[in-house]
C-alpha cells in the first residue's frame, strides 16, 4: 500500500506539533513545581519561625510565672519570716538571760528557715534548669508552691515519662500546666486537683482535673481569651497535638492534653 504525499507532510506535521508540545508541557509542569516547592518551603520557614516566636513568648511567660510566684513568696512568707525575726529581735531584754536565750534560738531557726526559703526561690528563677531535668519534676516543683496555699488537695500520678527528649515540647506542656493551674486558681473555686502525666504509646497525655463550679464548654470556647482555653488548644496543635476540654456544672472540669512524643 502506497502513502500519499499528503498522508506524510500530514504525520510529520504531526510528529512535529508531539515534539513541539511535550518540551512545552515538561516547562511547564517543572515551572509548576518549583513553584509549589518554592511555596512549600516557604510556608515550611514561615510556620519554623511563628514555632520559635511562639517558644519565645512562652519561655517569656513561664519566667513571668516564676517572677510572680518569687514576688508573691517574698511578700507572704519571706517577708514574715524576716519581721518575725526582726519583732523578736527587738523583744530582746538583755537583764533576762533565759528569755534572752530562747528568743536567740527563736531568732536563729527563722534565719536559717529564710536561707531555705531563698534557696528555693534561687532554685525557682532558674525555670529552663527545673525543665531540663524533665517534666515530671519540673510540674512536682511548680506544685510544691501551690500546696504552701493549703487551698486545695493535689494528686499527682506520673509513670514511664520518657526523659527531656524534647525541651522546646517540656516547655510548651509546662507553660500549658501553669496555664490550666492558673484557671482552676481563678475561677473553679475547687478544693480538689488531680494531675495525671502518662505515656501512652507515642504520645504524651497530661491531664488536669478540679472538682469546682464547672462552666460552658463551647460558650467560653468562642472567645479567644477565654480563660486561656484558646491558648491551651492553640499551642497543643503547634506541637501537633489536641486539648480536649470535658466541664460539666458543678461538678469540675477536666482539661486532657495529648501531644505525639516518640
């Protein structure tokens, strides 16, 4: 069977339109590409750099935690221990060699209890240290003030907590804690609290309960500075984990935050 002429200007026009449209297409779709990986890196920069801002605020707010709490233990209790000291000081009656005795023994016990108590505080300041040791003790530490209040009976159960393999993680968590503690202090008029920090497979769960008032879950959820509850689920998603929030009147609430820690 013979081709036509016809037949064979037509195929190679045709052959030449394949050749000239495929380097076209590879332009494009390489063109296509780099710019999504263009975009990709781009918003992979933009969400590294809100990740360190928000480390940074956090850092800057559990240190603004700390500073309250080493502001409120000098006020409330070294402060006391230090008039105390003073009051009795100024009681002495040097002409009574008992009473002066025993007030000097006096005296001395709140001296040494205000060097322990400074110690502590000294200890405190240090908020990264208290971190890298873990966060079980980091979060016993922080309870160690809170029970000075005698306001509320705390349980705390932690098992199997892998070791500060994750820093920038303890302090989101930690700051997350502090942030829970603070609304239970302020508006659940509890007297109980319990704190469970577990490993559940690859994740990590903290949660915190308190038997107090109680509130509306998705009322106080709209508002963005609700009682730092959007806070606590915004910071438990950069870390790629959820906050789940259970609350039911009257009968306290339950704030369970789970983040993948492998």
């Amino acid at each position: 069977m013979q081709i036509s002429s016809k037949e064979i200007i037509s195929l190679i026009g045709l052959t030449s339109i394949i050749f000239l449209i495929a380097p076209l297409f590879l332009i494009l779709y390489v063109l296509s590409y780099n710019r999504r990986k263009k975009k990709h890196q781009e918003e992979t920069v933009t969400l590294q750099k809100n990740f360190e801002n928000e480390l940074l605020k956090t850092q800057m707010e559990v240190q603004e935690q700390t500073l309250k709490t080493v502001a409120y233990d000098l006020h409330d209790n070294i402060g006391q221990l230090l008039s105390l000291t003073t009051i009795t000081l100024s009681s002495v009656n040097l002409t009574d060699q008992q009473n002066t005795a025993e007030k000097l023994a006096l005296v001395e016990d709140l001296t040494l209890r205000s060097i322990k108590e400074v110690k502590a505080l000294s200890r405190l300041l240090h908020a990264e240290e208290i971190i890298s040791k873990g966060l079980p003790a980091a979060i016993e530490f922080e309870l160690e003030w809170l029970k000075r209040s005698d306001r509320f009976t705390i349980t705390f159960e932690h098992n199997n907590i892998p070791f500060a393999r994750d820093s920038a993680k303890d302090m989101i968590l930690f700051r997350l804690f502090q942030e829970i503690i603070n609304n239970i202090i302020q508006h659940a008029k509890a007297t109980a609290i319990f704190i469970t920090l577990e490993a559940v497979n690859d994740d990590l769960r903290l949660t915190v309960r308190d038997n107090g008032v109680g509130f509306d879950v998705d009322k106080i959820s709209e508002r963005k500075d609700g009682m730092g509850l959007y806070n606590i689920k915004k910071r438990s998603a950069m870390i790629n984990g959820t906050a789940s929030i259970v609350s039911t009147k009257n009968s306290g609430t339950a704030i369970t935050v789970k983040v993948p820690y492998q």
